[in-house]
C-alpha cells in the first residue's frame, strides 16, 4: 500500500515530493517481491487511529493491470495473483472503511522505469506517480474502491 501522509509534503513543491517518494516506494518494493505475500489489510487496521488524525484521509494500493481479471498472465503467475488479491483487498477495505470517510482505492502506474520495470518501460517515475499523486491530492473522496490507470477508472 502507497499513501503520501501530509508530513512527508514539503510547502515548496509538495507534488514532486510526492513523485520522489513513490520512486523510492517503487524502488524497496520491488527489490522485496515476499511482500505480496502479506496481507496488506493486517497493517492498515492497525493504523486506523493515524487514518482518523488525517484531514482527508486515504488508501492508495499500487497494483498492475496484471491484476485484472482479463490482464492476468500465466507467465507470472504470482505475480498476478498477488495483484489480484490486493485489488481484491481494495474492494473490501472501501467498503469496512466507507462509513469512516476514508477512501480506498487501486492504481496501476503503468510500465515504469524503476528497477523492476529496467530502462526500456514506456513510463517516468513522474508519469508512474501521476494517478497515485492524484488520488492522494484531487480525487474527489467520495470515489473510493475503484481501481485507476492514467487518471481514468479501468475494469477489475
């Protein structure tokens, strides 16, 4: 899970702050691919008294259009799997956490030049970031348990 708690936010720039962060999110996930294997509800409900403290509070998972259920490739299968149950997750967390105002939703950056995506993906950090930087700072609240590539809602 991705989130741009509000210290991390610098008052000169606080957008490309965020982009920075995401590529060093980008960067320590990627290197730990058992992270998937966790269940990534465990520690959020265990931050619930910091979602509360927050103004706007939100969730943004980053997961991959291998997650969908017609993107799925048996080449990678856990991969997919892993993104599956996260966007699965997604769906389940919006609906326990809906009536506490804090939206919850799924992104997929895209191919990104990260050390998992290697140099030749069609994507920046910066453009990879965009939707997850959105979602933090723009997207209107009420949209929560969506799933979102490029600024735009894509299928489960």
């Amino acid at each position: 899970m991705f989130g741009f708690p509000d210290s991390y936010v610098t008052p000169d720039d606080p957008k490309r702050q965020r982009t920075e962060l995401y590529g060093k999110f980008c960067t320590e996930a990627t290197n730990a691919h058992d992270r998937h294997r966790r269940w990534p509800g465990t520690a959020l409900f265990g931050r619930r008294s910091h979602l509360r403290k927050a103004a706007a509070p939100r969730v943004i998972n980053v997961s991959s259009g291998y997650g969908q259920l017609d993107g799925m490739s048996a080449n990678v299968p856990r991969y997919c799997l892993s993104k599956l149950a996260l966007n699965g997750v997604t769906i389940m967390l919006a609906a326990a956490l809906r009536a506490e105002g804090v939206a919850v939703n799924s992104m997929c950056p895209g191919w990104v030049r990260t050390d998992m995506g290697g140099p030749d993906a069609t994507r920046s950090v910066e453009e990879g970031a965009d939707t997850a930087v959105w979602l933090a700072d723009e997207a209107p609240r009420e949209l929560t348990g969506k799933f979102f590539r490029s600024r735009a809602e894509i299928a489960w």
